[in-house]
C-alpha cells in the first residue's frame, strides 16, 4: 500500500514537471524559428517560468530529445539550486527517489524561499504538498537522518504549517522507537531544531533523548561529547549539571586526542555554560599548548579569555605563548589577541621577560594601532607583576603622548588601571593623576562602571602614593565615598601551621607572646602581619605601648606563593608598593618570603631564622 502511495505521488510530480518542461521547450523551439509567438503563448510560458522561478537564460527541450543534450543538475549540485525551477530539474534528474532526496529537496525548497515574499505561496503549492506526502507516506520507515533533513527545513518553514507540526511529531515518534538505531549526533540536532521551531522542546521528547544519550555513554566519541554541550544549551534540560560532569569528565580524559577545532568548540561550550571543570580545563589548556603555531589570532583569543575566566594555567601552554606571541607580533598579530595574551600572562603571575620586552617595544612602535582600552590591558601586567621593562623611558613617553593626545577616547576604568600600573612601578604621572581625581572625572565612574570596593582600594592607593612619594605636589582631596579603610586583598588568613610555627618562633625569641601583635591595621590602609614596638635602646616593647611612645617599629611581611611570580622570586607589584610606602611611613620592613622557611619544622630552626631576620646585629638571647 505505501509502495503505491508513493508511486503515484512521484508520478503526479513528474507528469507536472514534464508537462510544464515540454511547453517551455516548446517555447524555446519556437522562439528560434520564428520571431514572433501569439499572446496567449508568451502569457503562459511567462507563467510557468515565473511559478517555478526558471531563469530565462535556461534552454529547455523537449522531452524527445537525447539524454545527453539534456541540461540537468546532479544530486551533489542541490546546494547550487538558486529557485524553484533547479529544485524541479534536480528532482527530475534522480533515478530513483528515496525519503532522503525528498527531505533535502523540501528543506531547499524552504530554504530559498525563507527570506522571500513568495513563501507563502510555495508552501501552498501543489508541488511543495506533493513532497510532504512523499515523506508522510514512508513515515514508518523513515530514518533519524531523514527526519532531521526535513526539520532543518521546517525551521525556515511556516511554524503553523501542518507538515511542521508532522515533522516534529516524527521526530518524537523515531526517539521513542527503541528499535532503531539513532546516533547521539542525529538526537542532539533534532532536538535543537523542534527548539529552533517551537522555542522549546517537550520534557517527553527531552527524557527520551537524555535516556538513548547516556545509555550509549561507554560508546561516545570525542564529536557525540561536543554535540551533548551543545545540547545542553537548550534551557528545560533536567539534570543538566550532572550530564556536563560527566561530559567534562570523558573530555579531559581524552583531552589528548582532541584535534585543533574540536579543543576550541570544546572551549567555546564551557564558556557559554560557564562550567568551571579544573580537570577538564587544565587538560585542555595543555592541549592547547600543542596548537598555539596554528591557531587562529581568534581562536587564541577564545581560548585565553576562557581560561583567563576560570582562573586557569599550566606552564606548557605560557611556555608554548612565550615563543609564539614574539614571533607572531612583527607580522600579523591582532591588537586584541595581545591584549588576550598579556591579560592571561597577568593574571596567570607569569613574568617572561622577553616577551615583556617584546611588547613594550611594539607599543612605542604601532601606539597608534590600539584602542585606548588595549593600551591600558597590555600596560597593566607590567605593573601587576612589578617589570620596568629595558625601554621604560620610551615606554612612559608614550603613555604622556598617547594621554595628551586620546584622552578624552579613555574610559574611566583604563585611565584608572592604566595610571594605577605607572603608580606600581614607582612612575607617577602627575598632570593627569591630577585630572583622574577631578570631581567631573570621578562623576564618570559612577555613571559608566559604578565605584566598587576595588576601584576605590587603587584610588586610595594611588593618592596615598602621590602623597607620599611626591609629598612637593598637592593634590585635590578624594572624597570620603571614594576611599577604604584598608585594602582587602592585604586582609589574607594565612595557614594555620604557618601561623602556629611563627608564634612558636617569636615567643621563644621574644620571651612571650606580649611583646609581638599579629594582624595590625595602620592607619594608612595597609595590613601588617606581624608588628613589634621597640626603644630607643632596641629594646622590645610589649604591645600595648603606643605607637607615639615606641622609637621604631618593625613589620614583618609574610610573603608567600602567590605574592610572587609564578616562575621567579619576584615580589608582584601590589606587594612592592606596599613594602615601599610601610618604609616611606616610618616602619622598618622585614620579608619573610615562602622559599626561605619552606622546610623549617623545628622551633629550633624557626628560632634561628627569626633571630636573623629580627635583630641580625644583637647576639642570641636564652630565655
């Protein structure tokens, strides 16, 4: 019975075609023997042309004539159909028309006609009803292939339109038919079309696919885990945190053998997701390393955003930028894939000298390539990571020139950061220091990015600098709203061992726990871990002597892993400035860096180190 149905739905599409193709022949043939054709003639094959979109410039010909003068597109050739009328020869050309053939020919057909007036029109035609009966005649035998070829172009399609309806119903219909073999490629895309169609897709249809999708988990490839992310973005899905643990999972575990593209789809899902996986991100952090050379300057920015977002970084992949970034510059780097790549380097507390060197060179060079917004972020890690780079006065020329000549173009947050990076390196610009603190200027950031605890923590900061490292220049007061007590980011809770090892230490060299304070807020926004009062004599004081009656006082910075760089020795900048204005304040700084006490467990030991940090000239007390 479906044999016959469909037999003779292709033959009613044929004879319409073959009728309508003999009288445009018969057109053709006449117009070359003669120059003249009747009314009624050259209505009707104006008609025929205009209902199936033909080009005039296609000669057609009688259906007597040879095969081979025949002018007919190839099955591969359907994505070149440019109207109704290549649609028609293209189906015309098949040998033998299977559901497949049919979904594609209905999917161009509305593809083509999506954006046009005459949609409508080819919907209700009777050509374009022919093709939807084919595929409904086979609709139990119809594949997930097929169904999705034709939901493709159901989504271009009229969403009232009862074939769209169908075809969504089929696509249900084939989920749910457990004896079919449906890959996790072809679930995933019918599921994202009914959403493209619908704006949503059914729990049931949803329930369905999780169930085939996770049942075959063993089974995945590296292509059905990318197909799941994207999956995973259809907003009703349930459970989806669970699935895109497990996705992740089974990504870092075969993270090496992802190619080029599908490491940055992969990265590209976790971003929209915003699926923060450590093990999956360090995995393909390091399988980036291996495509650093190749990728696109776009790619790359993708993939350093995206790990700059999660806080992610391995050596192989800063390494694998460290020789890429420099040899890429001179020639076609984008100003935002650097601006990408020195975020990532900042945030990462990765210092490559080189590459700092590199950059700073490039800016005094091609300044005038950058936004005003690239300049402050690729400015900005020379001070976070405290590098005054070997052309510094070029540099902070530069930075006077471009300030002078864009200033209004800066935002109010990069003038900020870009000044606070200058302040860092002990590089104070002051004309425009004194334009920033401005009450028009200060108005800009609450009205652009709002004043949060982190843009007031650098103005306090910066004002406290000018203040005391140019104590000549006077400055416009910054409003009470504007400053912070303290700065956050010096209020760390250190280890508890570290902590209980210190305290150990001091009492034995101090003789008691009266005579040290830990965690001592100053009147100047900064925190000291560790202060000690002494006398004019280097006596110790005990701790509730005021700071007005003690000679001097001694701070001891803890200076520990992630106050460093990542790769050196090397104090970052927000520590460096705050040793250099305790000192300017009056305190006498002591560090008590990570490497040097990393080992001690003794009391004995932390005795000894103590006493030589603490008073290297006074001999060893016994209490």
């Amino acid at each position: 019975m479906i044999s016959c149905r469909l037999a003779a739905g292709f033959l009613r599409i044929r004879s319409q075609i073959h009728a309508e193709l003999r009288f445009l022949s018969v057109c053709d043939v006449t117009r070359c023997n003669s120059r003249t054709q009747s009314p009624y003639t050259n209505r009707r094959s104006q008609e025929c042309r205009r209902r199936f979109h033909i080009s005039p410039s296609v000669r057609l010909i009688n259906s007597f004539c040879s095969a081979r003068q025949c002018h007919a597109i190839s099955a591969d050739a359907l994505d070149g159909c440019k109207n109704c009328g290549d649609v028609l020869q293209w189906i015309n050309n098949q040998l033998s028309t299977t559901p497949k053939n049919a979904a594609q020919a209905f999917r161009k057909l509305v593809t083509i006609y999506s954006h046009k007036a005459s949609k409508t029109e080819i919907m209700n035609s009777s050509f374009f009803e022919e093709l939807g009966e084919i595929l409904m005649s086979w609709d139990v035998t119809l594949n997930s292939e097929t169904i999705r070829l034709a939901l493709e172009g159901a989504t271009f399609a009229d969403k009232q339109h009862q074939l769209v309806s169908y075809f969504c119903d089929m696509a249900e219909k084939t989920l749910s038919n457990t004896t079919k073999l449906i890959n996790v490629r072809d679930i995933c895309n019918m599921c994202s079309l009914v959403n493209a169609i619908h704006g949503t897709v059914p729990l049931s249809l949803l329930m369905i696919s999780l169930e085939i999708i996770m049942s075959r988990f063993d089974t995945w490839e590296i292509s059905d885990a990318i197909q799941v992310f994207e999956f995973l973005r259809l907003s009703n899905v349930p459970g989806k945190s669970e699935i895109l643990l497990r996705t992740s999972d089974y990504i870092a575990d075969n993270a090496s053998a992802l190619s080029m593209s599908e490491v940055c789809q992969v990265v590209h899902h976790l971003k929209l997701h915003d699926y923060e996986n450590i093990t999956c991100l360090l995995a393909l952090s390091k399988q980036s390393a291996k495509f650093v050379s190749t990728f696109s300057d776009r790619e790359l920015s993708l993939i350093l955003q995206t790990l700059k977002h999660f806080q992610i970084c391995t050596i192989h992949l800063l390494k694998a930028l460290e020789y890429e970034i420099p040899r890429r510059m001179w020639n076609t780097i984008e100003c935002e894939t650097l601006m990408n790549t020195m975020q990532y380097f900042g945030s990462s507390r990765f210092l490559s000298q080189p590459l700092f060197d590199e950059v700073s060179k490039y800016f005094v060079e091609y300044a005038e390539k950058f936004t005003t917004h690239q300049i402050a972020q690729i400015l900005l890690p020379f001070g976070q990571l405290y590098y005054i780079p070997s052309n510094a006065s070029e540099v902070f020329d530069k930075i006077e020139e471009t300030f002078n000549y864009r200033w209004h173009d800066f935002q109010p947050l990069d003038v900020l950061d870009l000044l606070y990076s200058c302040v860092l390196l002990a590089r104070l610009p002051l004309n425009f220091t004194h334009k920033m603190l401005s009450s028009h200027f200060l108005e800009k950031f609450e009205n652009s990015v709002g004043v949060d605890v982190e843009v007031r923590s650098k103005l306090s900061q910066i004002v406290l600098a000018m203040s005391l490292e140019q104590k000549s220049y006077h400055l416009p007061k910054l409003p009470h709203k504007y400053k912070v007590k303290y700065l956050h980011h010096t209020m760390e809770i250190r280890p508890y061992f570290l902590v209980r090892q210190l305290k150990a230490g001091l009492c034995e060299l101090l003789g008691g726990d009266d005579n040290y304070e830990f965690w001592v807020q100053t009147p100047y926004i900064y925190h000291i871990d560790i202060q000690i009062k002494l006398d004019k004599e280097g006596f110790v004081l005990s701790k509730d002597t005021e700071d007005t009656a003690a000679h001097s006082i001694i701070a001891i910075c803890l200076n520990e892993l992630d106050h460093h760089c990542l790769n050196y020795h090397h104090l970052l900048g927000i520590e460096v400035i705050k040793q250099r204005h305790l000192t300017l304040l009056g305190y006498q700084v002591i560090q008590i860096p990570y490497y040097e006490i990393q080992g001690m467990k003794s009391s004995k030991q932390w005795h000894e180190y103590l006493h030589k940090k603490i008073f290297p000239r006074s001999p060893r007390l016994q209490w």
